[in-house]
C-alpha cells in the first residue's frame, strides 16, 4: 500500500492538489537543468620564433596582452619556460614600462640570469627600476660571476644599496670580486668551486659532490689544495670516476695545471683556453691561493664582446649599442666626426698648394679622388688585419718583419695591377697617355704608403700604449688621403713642368 492509498481522495471538482513535491521529485513536463559553463581554455600560446629564427610579433603581443591584463597565470604559460637568451631578447622587444611589470608579475618564475644576455643600456634601467629587494633575491640566486657581471655596471649608491641587503656570507665574496680590475681575470671568474685535501680518497670525493647541496652548477675539475689553501693541482671529473675509491685524491693529481692571475687580462685569459683547448681555468692571487674559476662559457661571451669592441672601434663609436638614447649616440660619435672633419681639411690643403696645377689639367680634379679612395680602402684592409693580428698576439718579434714585407709586397702588385687598369681607363676616357701615366704612378705610390700606414701605425700606436683598434683609423685614412692626392698632383706638375 502506498502513501496515496491512504491520503483521502478529493471531492468532485476540486481543484488539483497543490502540495508540493519534495526536492528529489520533478515533473516530467518541467526541462532538464542546464549543465554548467565549460571553463574556457587558454589560447595556446603563439610560435616564439619565425622561419627566420626571430622573436615573433604575436608573440611579443601576446606578453604585452598579459602584461597589460595582470594576467600573471597566463604570463607563466608564455614565458616561465623561456631559456635565459629567449627571455632576455624578449625583454629587450618590450617596451620600457613593461619590462619591470614583467618581472613582477613572473616573481619566483623570473629567471636573472637573462639580465646577463641583456645589452648594458636594458640592464641597467632595468636594474634601477626593480625594488632592491627584488634584485637582491634575483642575485642571490646567479653564480658568483654572473651577479658581479649584473653589479659592475650599476651607479656606486645602486650597487651599495643592493650589496648591503645582501647576507655578509655572500656580499664579501661579490665585494672582493668588484675590487678587481674592471677587464680581469678576478671580475670573471665565479668563486664557487669544489676544493679538496690532498688527503682525502677518490671515494671520499664522490661522496662529498653527492651529499653536499651547496656546490656549483656546473663542474668539470676537482681542485686540491694544501691546509693555506694554495692550488696544488686539478683533477678531471672523468679521472675521478675512472680511478678506485681508495685511492688518494693527491696521487692522480695534474700538477702541471695551467693557471691564471687575478690580475689578468681577460683577453689572455682567453687565449690560454684558446691555445690549450681548455674547459675551465683555476684562478690564484697573489700568494697562488686558489681564488675561482673561469669556464668557457664565460670565456665565449669574452671572444664576442672583445671582438665587438674592435669592429665598433674601427668605425669610431665606441661602446654604442643599439639601446642607448639618442643624445648619448649623438655625443659619442661627435667627437670622431670632428677628427674626421680636422683630417679632412689637412687633405684640402694639400690640393690648395697645387691650385695652379688643377685650372691647367681640369681632369686631375675628378681623377685625384679616385687614387685617394682607392688607398683609403687598401689601407682599411691592411689596418683591420695587423690590428686583429695584434689583438690576437698572432704578430710578434719572431714575425714581425715577415708580416711588414709581405703587406709591403701585397699593396705594390696591387698598387702596379690599378695602376695599370687606371692608366688604360684614363687614357681611353681622356685620350691622354701621359696624364693616363702620371695617375697610374700616384696609384702604385698611394697604395705602398697605404700599406705602410695599414701596419706601422696600429704598431706604433701599440708600442706607446694605445689601443690600435680606437685610434688607428683616423691616421690611416689621413695618410692615405694627403699621399694620393699629393701624388696625384705633384706627379703631375713634375712631369708637365707646371712648377
């Protein structure tokens, strides 16, 4: 029996029962309730790099979107897995307010060793406009070389004010870095490295790199030291694990390991890694104490930025990058444009002392230009390699007069080749042989003396201390200029008797 066999039946056109219906009855007339929204997926994130290999537009918008948005969930999708060099170029593609969003938003996920790959300009506004707390703990977290690399170029009371919010364990080790010559070794190692007794046991040394957190990221040597903490040699991480445990640390020791001063130039540095082909370099001070490590990585972005330097030398714009502000690119080339336009107004007096010359033979105005560009190029080829050549010590004593013969003897056949195709060209043009003669012996005097500018200049220069690289050009290209168009001119009154 059921609860509606005992519920009394309703009169004769009474109206339906209103009783209501307990929750878990529904009527069959009334709709199916609506499932709930579907949460909507994020878009996938856009490709990073085109076909090309450069940094996508829609990708950079799609960061900036985030940006703009707060949207630090959809940020970490874009950019928390970036590699340092993606991440850093990313940066540079922002637009200066968003950068500083960038890194707040990201918070723990923001990798700091991408300011590393950062122009010098990026970093250091960049720098300025984090909290100091923020770049203290982004510090914190880099190798030793890395965060002096980040400090070295901030203003000192900058510099001071994230070093004192530093833990003393860690800012002495940064400070005695940062006291070292700006281009040395001591300002590019790192300062953590595994250092052992002597006395200890293969065994006892893996079992150490094991169970010990605090250790480098990356390793490739065991360094033994004596009790004073002086370098008694290096052992490979390949030896270690090849020998038996027992056996003592001290006894497959490399003690002829090459090593570096403090005090070093970096660019020596990186010759040694050169010439020995070497992974990591040991660094001693002064009483061979074992200060760091230097490792190829770091001696890589030495190559490319000292080379850097040089091409940008060469052309006279110093330490320019394409980040700076336009009143800074404007002072820094002024100053060599002004050299130029002193060079070039010795060159004008030049020609002024042969005005006579030039209303006779009207073609020596347009020809004598010819012979002084053509030295001004072949000394450019000269300079560029004798000033690599001594970058690089690849010139020395033992080379030194074979390397001035053979540019001697490379700028007369060249000089004799444009002389000739010169003098044909003239005398076709003008038909004139002997004016076709006298440009085609200025040409073989311009290009030997553009030769000797090209060699003898940057060594001078690197006899007295300068740096062939900055200052040679503007001499080179002096020399060239007077020479051709004195040649020219001169040759010219000679042989028509103009005098």
């Amino acid at each position: 029996m059921t609860d509606e066999d005992l519920s009394p039946a309703a009169p004769a056109g009474a109206p339906p029962s209103t009783r209501p219906s307990s929750p878990d009855e529904v009527s069959p007339r009334d709709p199916a309730p609506a499932p709930p929204p579907a949460a909507e997926e994020p878009p996938p994130p856009p490709e990073l790099r085109d076909e090309d290999g450069d940094l996508t537009r829609e990708f950079r918008e799609a960061v900036a979107d985030a940006i703009a948005a707060e949207d630090a969930g959809r940020l970490h999708d874009l950019a928390a897995d970036l590699h340092e060099s993606d991440l850093a170029e990313l940066i540079g593609a922002l637009d200066v307010g968003e950068r500083p969003e960038l890194v707040r938003l990201m918070g723990e996920d923001f990798d700091f060793s991408a300011l590393v790959e950062l122009d010098e300009t990026v970093r250091v506004q960049l720098i300025e406009d984090l909290p100091h707390e923020t770049v203290v703990e982004g510090v914190r977290d880099l190798d030793s070389d890395d965060a002096v690399y980040i400090l070295e170029d901030l203003d000192v009371d900058d510099r001071d004010a994230i070093l004192d919010k530093i833990p003393v364990a860690e800012r002495v080790g940064l400070v005695r870095s940062l006291d070292y010559p700006e281009e040395s070794a001591g300002r590019l190692m790192q300062t953590e490295f595994i250092a052992v007794p002597p006395t200890w046991t293969v065994g006892q040394v893996i079992d150490y790199c094991r169970e010990t957190e605090d250790l480098p990221d990356d390793f490739y040597e065991i360094h033994v030291v004596d009790p004073t903490f002086k370098l008694l040699g290096t052992v490979a991480l390949d030896k270690v694990l090849r020998t038996k445990r027992l056996t003592p640390i001290g006894d497959i020791v490399d003690q002829d390991r090459i090593t570096a001063r403090v005090d070093d130039d970096r660019e020596d540095v990186a010759r040694q890694f050169a010439r020995y082909n070497l992974i990591s370099l040991p660094i001693v001070d002064a009483a061979d104490r074992l200060a760091g490590v230097v490792t190829a990585d770091d001696v890589v972005d030495v190559v490319e930025e000292e080379a850097e330097e040089d091409m940008r030398a060469l052309a006279g714009v110093g330490d320019e990058e394409i980040s700076d502000t336009v009143w800074y690119t404007t002072r820094n080339r002024f100053l060599w444009l002004f050299v130029n336009l002193l060079t070039a107004f010795l060159a004008a007096s030049v020609i002024g002392l042969f005005e006579n010359t030039i209303a006779k033979i009207v073609a020596l105005a347009a020809l004598a230009p010819v012979v002084a560009g053509q030295g001004g190029v072949a000394a450019t080829q000269t300079m560029t390699v004798a000033v690599r050549a001594l970058a690089t010590r690849e010139v020395g004593s033992l080379n030194l007069s074979r390397f001035i013969n053979r540019e001697v003897m490379v700028a007369f056949l060249n000089g004799f080749a444009f002389a000739v195709i010169v003098g044909l060209s003239v005398w076709g043009w003008y038909r004139e042989w002997q004016l076709g003669l006298v440009v085609g012996g200025a040409m073989v005097a311009n290009l030997i003396a553009a030769g000797l500018a090209g060699v003898g200049i940057p060594l001078v220069i690197e006899k007295v201390g300068g740096d062939p690289a900055v200052i040679s050009g503007v001499f080179v290209t002096t020399v060239t200029d007077c020479v051709g168009f004195f040649a020219v001119l001169g040759f010219a009154t000679w042989w028509y008797g103009l005098a």
